[in-house]
C-alpha cells in the first residue's frame, strides 16, 4: 500500500514538474512574439519602456486592401501548391507500395534533393529554364506554383512515408486483394483513409513553410503576385511598428490555420476510432 502511494505521489510530481518545463519552454518561445507585440502597440520604444500607446498600426493595416489581398494571395499560394504536391506524391507511392517497392529508394532519393536546393538557386533555375520557352511553363504564376511544390516536396513526403510505414500499407492492399478488392481500389478505399493524419501533419509543416517564405516568391513574380511577406519587406522601411503589426497578424494567420489542421486532424482520429 505504501508503495503504490510513494509511485502516486512520484508520479504526480514528475507530471507537475514536465508541465512546469513545458511551460517555461512555451513562454520562452513566446517571448519574440510578446515583444513585436508590445512594439506594435506603441508609437516608440527607445527606453525601458515603451511609450505612446496606440492602434494605429491595426487601423491602417485592416483598412489596406492590398495587405488583405497578400493575406489572400499568400494561401491560394500555401494550399494549391501543397493540394499539387500531396496528389503527385499519393499517385507515386501507389507505385511503391503496390507495384514495386524497390522505387521506394528512387523516390526518396528524388524527394530529397529540394533540400539541397537554396531559395535563390531554386528560383534562378526555374527562371532561367523556362523563360522564353513560349509554354505554359514560361507564366511567372506557374513557375512560382510549381517552385513551392518542389520547395515543400521533402516534407510532405516524409509524412506520407511515416503514415504509409505505420499502417503496413502494403500488407492492407494484399489483404483487400485477398477479399477481392483490386489493388488501386484498395489503395484509395483502404490505405488513405488511414493515413489522412499524416497528410494533415505534412500539409501543415509545409503550410508554414510556404507562409514564411520570401525569397521565391520575390524573385519569381515580385509585385506581380505580391504575398505577404513581399508585402511585409515593402513597408519594412516606411514604418517598425507596422511592420511589426504585420508580423504578428502572419503569427496569427499560421495559428489559425495551424488550429484548423490539428482539429480536422483530431477529428480524423476519432472517426478512426469509431
């Protein structure tokens, strides 16, 4: 009896103890954003503390239809390059896990090559090798399209193998075979319903990549197609404390966005279950 007190109360200590260290970790983490926050807020901050509180820096930036369209542009960016990627990459690994699993080692080989490819190299290639080819390839949109998908390639890609690893994809088409069920059959009705968490978690990885990102998207189309960080490096120079307000409405943006997976997710999980 005495002993299973003694690993209660350990037990309940250690747990107080992880949420203390998880906490401070979260605050600390927080602490860039807490301060572009406060900075937001004030007309100035050259001493100890800031000075002048204000909501002008909102006021103007909720009244600038152009910062709402880089907002928008921003995630037509994020979702039709990540919807692009994760359809190729499905319909190859069908190949993998249901015609032969050898290609497993060319694709990952493939898919990791983005990461050895820097943003300014990424997009001079792209602009070099398709401009003035007279295609659809030539369109600065579909160059940039297309560089996103290459740019999020890796990440997405990792998340469908773990997924497809974990649930033994292959073993579950040879099931479905079993039962009658043909192979590409078994692969939509049966291997990615079970992997749809995985895909959330990738998507939202590579969401935040996409919204962080400048360099592609400034030198492919530039104003042309301006997305928000191209938006937030314009107004860097006019004025700190709308730059920082700026700053935070992208931290909120990816928050809200970040909470929609995770609940989408979360509910994916409990359908599995049921």
């Amino acid at each position: 009896m005495s002993a299973n007190v003694k690993r209660k109360t350990c037990n309940e200590s250690t747990s107080l103890g992880a949420k203390i260290f998880l906490g401070a970790v979260g605050l600390y983490l927080l602490i860039p954003f807490l301060v572009t926050f406060v900075y937001s807020l004030f007309v100035e901050w050259t001493d100890i503390l800031p000075s002048g509180f204000t909501l002008r820096n909102y006021i103007e930036l909720f009244g600038n239809a152009t910062f709402w369209a880089s907002i928008g542009r921003t995630l037509v960016l994020c979702f039709a390059s990540v919807i692009i990627t994760i359809v190729l990459l499905l319909l190859a690994m069908y190949a993998v896990v249901a015609i032969n699993r050898r290609l497993g080692n060319v694709m990952q080989f493939i898919c990791m090559i983005p990461y050895a490819l820097q943003g300014v190299i990424l997009s001079i290639g792209i602009i070099s090798l398709y401009t003035g080819t007279g295609t659809i390839l030539s369109n600065r949109m579909v160059m940039l399209f297309g560089a996103y998908a290459i740019l999020v390639l890796p990440y997405i890609y990792q998340g469908i193998r773990n997924a497809l690893n974990a649930i033994d994809a292959e073993m579950l088409i040879q099931a479905a075979e079993m039962l009658g069920c043909g192979r590409f059959r078994a692969y939509v009705q049966v291997v990615l319903p079970n992997i749809v968490s995985g895909i959330l978690v990738s998507s939202l990885l590579a969401e935040s990549i996409i919204f962080g990102d400048f360099v592609l998207a400034n030198n492919i189309a530039g104003t042309n197609y301006q997305n928000i960080q191209v938006f937030l490096q314009a107004n860097m120079d006019t004025s700190s404390g709308l730059s920082s307000a700026i700053v935070v409405i992208i931290f909120l943006v990816v928050g809200a966005v970040t909470a929609l997976v995770l609940k989408l997710q979360s509910g994916a999980r409990k359908s599995e279950k049921e």
